[in-house]
C-alpha cells in the first residue's frame, strides 16, 4: 500500500505549482508544522475510529466501515488520549467532535485547521432585504487572526449585478470593491463596516470549523488564539488542573449532543451547536433579540480530489436569521490545510475607528 502521508506530500508539491498553496509556510510553523495540511500520523492505514462501539461520521464522512479500533490496530501512535467508547463527558465529546471532521493533525492529533479556503457551487444571498443568485461566492478564513474575506458576486431578481467582498480581521470590519483594496495605494476602495463586525464574527465562530474551535476555547477558559494547535482531550486536563473555569457546556437530547459555547469576541452571544455522530447539524447562535441559525448538511471531504486529506466540511449551509433565510450556499471544493491566507487592516479603516 502506498504511505498516505508520502502520497500527500508528492501531491502538495503539485499543487504548489498549479495553485496558491504555500506548502513552506506548513513546515515552519514550529507545533503546526506537524500535520496541519496533510493526513494524520496513522500509519499506512486508514485513520483509527473511536471503539467498536463508536458511530461513524454519517453520509460523506468516512463512514462505519473506515476507522478501525483504537491502539494496537496497527495504525501507528494512538495518541495521548483514547476515548472510553460510549462516554458522554465534555472532554470526550469535544475531542470526538474534532476528530471526526478530521481536525486533529500530528502524532499528537493536535488541533490544526489554521485556514480555510472555500468555493461555492451557487446559492443565494440576501442583498437589500431580496434574494440575490451567486454566480461567485469564496470564503478565505485564517482562524489566528482571526478574520475572513468572503468575495460575493450574485445577480438581483431584476438583473442588475452584485459585487462586494466583505471582510473581518481582529476587532475591525469592512467592504472591498476588490479583494485587498487599498493595500496598495491607488488600488481599490476600503469601506469600514463597524456595524458589521457582530454579524461577521457570529458567522465566523459558528462555521464548521469555528465552532469546535470556540467551544474548546471555551471549556479550556482561553482565548482562541491560545487555545489553537493542542490535542483537545490533553488542553482540557491540563486547564482543569489549572483551575481554569469553563464557560461551554453539555447536554444530551437523546442520542444527540448539544454544546453551549460563548462566540468569542461578541458579548452575550451564546451558540449552541447539535450534533449527530460528532458533526453539527446545527449552530444557532443567540444575541440580544437576534437569533441566527447555521444548518449544515451533506458532510464530506471537499477538497480537491487530488488531494482528500480526510478533512470534513459541510456540502450545504443554510443561514437564518430571526426566522428568514439570509443566505444558502452548496460547496464545490475546499482547501483546508496551512494555505496563506491574511486580511490586512487599510489605514482607512483604522483611522475610521472599530
């Protein structure tokens, strides 16, 4: 059988020449540049499941039949941690909840998902209170910064075309005419959209991969960006023995977990993720009045087929907000690895304030 992580690396370097990836950056980032972009440190197998007993990820995920047992299965290093099968702890479900989106990278099964690079197929946006038709819709997040730039090109119901780029990063919120505007003098239009921040983040900390990543952040008692590219089961032993106060909860719908976390960087917005065999149905979020709901569907490894690492993100993402649906999009491929991805500030937008 062909090594898997030889393989990966044989297909990396192709994509360093047909695409944006950066694979360098993946091998210089001290603890990430164990994993974060290619298969997990398995063996030649395919990765090891969570017990005999333990359900497999659903429909497009790696399926009942894939994983194997954990630990003597021939699969290499089984880790530091190693769930009890059928236990219902936060600390289990979290690191399960990871695991199954293939989020945990290295010998150490850290968590390493840095960046996100998506493309959708089509769907809808709500532009000015109408339904308005994606003829392009890409999502560029970097989960350290933390910030995101989504590209939105859609046709309104009387024709007329829709372009904007609307971008987070930090504390600050903005629209681009041009991806990048007004980082290089005389290029493009920076627009401060400090009202937006709220709503951008909420989309951020809810995502399929912010989520987990927020909910973590939260039974660990850390920021995020602290939080970030450490095996969840051993974070959260070692920050209980910290005396660290966790700030998400568990509960137990049937043979549904449901997890309340706070959105990092949005005072008093509480979400609450359901899953069903450790991936998210759903993620509604609660702030002030508001409600918005992110439901997610056909779970599988968009990646480009050259390169399946495993990885798993939602195929569907319906957004509603206050009852009313404000945008659906279906994926075409993803790249979610160590990809370069940053939003720089403009000045503009500094100077206009957060």
């Amino acid at each position: 059988m062909v090594d898997r992580r030889s393989l990966a690396i044989g297909v990396l370097a192709v994509l360093v020449a047909m695409s944006h990836v950066e694979s360098g950056r993946a091998q210089g980032q001290g603890a990430q540049a164990q994993g974060a972009g290619a298969p997990r440190g398995q063996g030649a197998g395919a990765p090891r499941g969570e017990g005999a007993g333990a359900p497999g990820p659903g429909a497009g995920g790696r399926g009942a039949g894939a994983p194997q047992g954990r630990g003597g299965g021939g699969f290499g290093d089984a880790g530091p941690f190693t769930p009890t099968p059928g236990a219902k702890d936060l600390k289990t479900v979290l690191f399960n909840w990871t695991w199954h989106m293939g989020m945990l990278r290295s010998g150490n099964e850290s968590e390493l998902i840095k960046t996100l690079d998506y493309h959708a197929a089509g769907g809808t946006i709500q532009v000015d209170g109408q339904p308005c038709t994606l003829t392009k819709y890409r999502v560029q997040a970097n989960y350290q910064v933390p910030g995101y730039r989504a590209q939105v090109e859609c046709t309104r119901l009387n024709k007329q075309k829709y372009s904007n780029v609307e971008t987070v990063s930090g504390e600050y919120a903005w629209d681009e005419d041009i991806p990048g505007a007004e980082l290089v003098p005389g290029k493009g239009k920076a627009t401060p959209k400090p009202a937006a921040l709220e709503e951008r983040l909420i989309r951020l900390w809810a995502s399929p991969h912010g989520a987990p990543k927020a909910a973590i952040a939260g039974a660990a008692g850390l920021p995020t960006t602290q939080s970030f590219g450490q095996n969840p089961a051993v974070l959260l032993d070692n920050q209980a023995k910290a005396g660290a106060k966790s700030t998400t909860t568990l509960e137990w719908q049937g043979e549904k977990a449901v997890i309340t976390y706070p959105i990092p960087g949005v005072p008093g917005a509480m979400a609450t993720a359901t899953l069903v065999n450790y991936l998210p149905e759903s993620v509604v979020v609660t702030h002030g009045p508001n409600k918005t709901e992110f439901i997610y569907g056909k779970w599988a490894d968009w990646n480009n087929p050259l390169f399946k690492i495993e990885a798993l993100y939602a195929g569907t993402i319906v957004e509603r907000k206050n009852g009313t649906v404000v945008r659906s999009v279906t994926a075409k491929v993803t790249e979610i690895g160590q990809i370069y991805v940053i939003m720089p500030v403009p000045d503009s937008v500094q100077k206009a304030g957060k």
